[in-house]
C-alpha cells in the first residue's frame, strides 16, 4: 500500500506547558514541498496546504534540516554527487581537488581522506561516505543518528520527539502508579525448576547479545537462585540476523491465577473505526518492557541459559496476564477518550475523524503518552492517513475491506513438485543413512492430531 502524509503543525492544547507541537509523517519519511502554496515561518506547509507525496524509494528518506528548502537541500546534495571514486592514490587526490568550495571544511576533509583510504584499499566507498551526511551536507552527529539502522534522527526540532522511543534505551517505563505486573499463584501450585532446552548453537552469540542488551538498560538482572525457572525458545525475526528471546513460561501460567480483563472485540473496533475521513495509526514501543513486576514476583520470571539465569525487572512476553495488564493500562491513561477519536487494541492505535479535527485529537493523544511516559515506535507511526491497515483489515472513508496482500493464493501442482513428491516415494522404502543436522537451515516440525492420537514429524 503506498502511503500518503503530511508534514504538520499541531494546534495549541492546554497543557501545563503549553507545548507548540510539531510532527513528521512516517517519522523517517521526506516531506515534498516543491508544490506547496502557503508556508509558515519555518519554511513547512501550513494546515491549508498539508498533503505532499512521500519518497518512495525508502534508503532515500531524508528529513529537511529546520529552515532548509527543498531546493537547497538538492542543490546541496549535487554538489556531493559531484563527488567521483578513483581507483589510485594519483587520481583520488584529483578527485578530491574537484570538491565544491563552498561545502564546510569538516565535509571536504572526510571525503578527502575517505578517498585515500578507498583507493589504497582498490575498491573505493565514496558513495557509502555520503550516506552518511544530511542533505545539507552536515555530518551526522550522534545527536542525529541513534542507531546503526538508522540514518537520520527524524524530526529532531520537533517538541513531539519526546513520545517516541529511537532506541530502547529511550524508554522511560509506565509509571508504576497505572498499575504493575503481579503473578498470583494457584493456592498449593508446586514450584517448577525446567532444564534450559538446547539451542541452535548458530544463535548462542545473539542471546547473549540480547542478554547484553537488556541488562544495559535494566530489563532483567541476574538471579543466583529461584524456585521457579524456565527455558527460553529462540524465534528468528524477518530481518536477517536478528532473533527473538522469547520465555517458555507454559508451567508458571499453569499455575498462575488467571486475569480476566477483557480484550475488545476486533470486529467492534473495526466497525467504529471505519468510514472516517482521516486516520492516524500508532504503535507502542516494545511494550511489555515498559511496564514493571512488582518486586515480589521477579523471582517467578527467572529463566536459564547458555550464559547464566537471569529474571526481568520489567514485564516479559509469554505471560499469561500480559495481555490483559497492558489492555487495563491503557484503558486507564485513554479512558477518556477511547470510543471517541481513539480506540486502542493492545499497543495498536488509531486516532480517526474529520480532518478538521484529527490534528488537535493527535495532540490530546501525545499528551496522554507524555504524561504516561509511553513511548510510541517512530518507524511504525503514519499520519494523515486516507487509509490504513488496522488489526489485518483495510480501513478508509469507504468502510472495511480485506487486506488483499494477506490474501490465499491457489497452490499449482507442477512438474517440480511432482518430482519432489517421486523423490519422497523412493527415499522413504530406501534404507536410512543418519547424519548430523544442518544448524543453517531451518527445522520444520509437521503436527497431527485426532481425538484419540497425536503425530508429529521433524524434517
């Protein structure tokens, strides 16, 4: 779906401070401002003239500077490109004669010295070097650039960065006067010590990256002793390199009291929802790590590893009253304006109304999450939108439709999967050669079940 936003100015609240809020579109997204009409002191469309066209080729999102055009951005940016890779020392210092004169001294030496070092190197990175600096030709200082992932910090003038989490060492945490996990058990549950399960051990790094990353910021902590433990299960996340530490926590939710607060009806939402004029999608950052356990239960979240047992200060996914927790905080902190402008399903939100007024109910929003200290995730937050997709459903002025890239596709039998089904024939009635698993490719496991029998097989 190609999405369409806004670069805007969000009227005045009455807030203790009195706060002048600002906001990007997609929070890592360019706003074009070529054809635009009416602009503000700063350079940015006023609310009469809001709609611009997102750059679609997402390694080219670029957030303008405060006060900078589109104009002089590109005319900025082509003098870098101006900027050639030579292959020797002899022609990189030609190169690096024809830089602009204009450009700032930093800029000129960087590129300079990046030159010699790619030419002694024989395969110069000019191009990568200048991915590097904003579109005004300023380097990026860590003030700008967060992460490795992330180019630019977007919209770094504006008063709003404060409801939005770069990285998680951003998270503030709920405060715990909204309520904090508690893990009531069962009168007469026997605590449960599990033996760790064996891990790929491709992944054994990465957990302890993850552990690394988590005690830096005061997630978990390490336990010595604890009468509950658990394993943990590793999920691969989409992105190459990266996986999910998750807790088997099956044996403590056995024996845990159950929390009934209930979830709201997907197809209810949808319905209050739909046929609006504007929407605003949000979503929360890493959630469940923002609200804390109540000391008292720490210990029961212990879980083992390859690099010792550790327990979470703050709320872990696998709970079984995790759902219901969060969804009884944020009714508390919106409560006052859910089924109004904003309905919430867990850490997906969405402001909708009339586009006369979806920016002051945007505002009222970021308020409830700065008070609230809730971080929101700028890469998965879009504004002034048309349509969306909302709980796997399309949302728009015309009502709900079906998210059509989540749609079946009809499965064709052809000729490669007739050849893999002769070759399963004949290595099933050939004698079996066993051999060490490959750990770099991935592991399938085919389940089932009957009334009375259960199958599985691992391939």
């Amino acid at each position: 779906m190609q999405k369409t936003g806004v670069r805007f100015q969000l009227p005045a609240v009455q807030t203790p401070n009195q706060t002048k809020l600002k906001i990007g579109v997609n929070m890592v997204d360019l706003v074009d401002t070529h054809n635009v009409k009416a602009k503000d002191e700063e350079g940015w469309p006023t609310d009469e003239d809001i709609w611009a066209q997102k750059v679609e080729t997402r390694s080219e999102k670029k957030l303008l500077r405060k006060g900078e055009t589109v104009e002089e951005a590109a005319a900025q940016r082509a003098k870098l490109e101006k900027v050639e890779a030579q292959p020797s020392e002899e022609q990189a210092k030609k190169a690096s004669a024809k830089l602009p004169a204009d450009i700032s001294e930093e800029v000129k030496t960087l590129l300079q010295t990046k030159l010699r070092q790619s030419s002694s190197e024989g395969k110069p990175r000019v191009e990568e070097e200048k991915k590097k600096y904003s579109s005004s030709g300023v380097p990026r200082g860590k003030e700008e650039v967060k992460t490795t992932e992330w180019r630019v910090k977007a919209a770094h003038h504006s008063a709003e960065e404060d409801v939005f989490a770069w990285r998680i060492e951003d998270m503030k945490g709920i405060p715990t006067k909204w309520r904090q996990q508690q893990i009531d058990l069962l009168e007469g549950a026997i605590p449960i010590r599990q033996r760790k399960y064996m891990v790929n051990p491709k992944y054994s790094l990465l957990v302890k990256d993850e552990i690394d990353k988590y005690l830096s910021v005061g997630i978990i902590f390490p336990i010595l002793s604890s009468e509950w433990v658990s394993p943990i299960v590793i999920v691969p996340k989409k992105k190459i390199g990266k996986i999910r530490m998750c807790q088997d926590f099956r044996k403590l939710n056995a024996a845990s009291k159950k929390d009934h607060h209930p979830l709201p009806f997907i197809d209810q939402i949808l319905d209050r929802v739909a046929s609006h004029e504007c929407y605003n999608f949000l979503d929360g950052f890493s959630v469940y790590n923002q609200v804390s356990i109540r000391e008292e239960y720490k210990d029961k979240t212990t879980f083992t590893t390859d690099w010792g047992t550790f327990a979470y200060h703050k709320m872990p996914f696998g709970l079984c009253n995790a759902l219901a927790t969060f969804q009884r905080m944020m009714t508390s902190i919106f409560q006052e304006y859910l089924r109004k402008f904003l309905e919430i399903f867990i850490d997906d939100f969405c402001v909708f109304g009339p586009k006369k007024d979806h920016l002051n109910s945007l505002a009222i929003v970021f308020q409830c999450c700065r008070d609230s200290q809730l971080a929101l995730h700028p890469e998965k937050c879009f504004f002034g939108m048309s349509e969306g997709i909302l709980l796997g459903h399309r949302v728009s002025q015309r009502g709900i439709e079906v998210d059509v890239d989540k749609k079946t596709i009809d499965y064709i039998w052809e000729v490669a999967q007739q050849q893999a089904f002769e070759m399963l024939k004949k290595k099933l009635v050939e004698a079996p050669l066993l051999r060490a698993p490959d750990w770099e490719k991935p592991f399938q496991v085919y389940v089932d079940t009957s009334a009375f029998a259960i199958g599985v097989m691992l391939s």
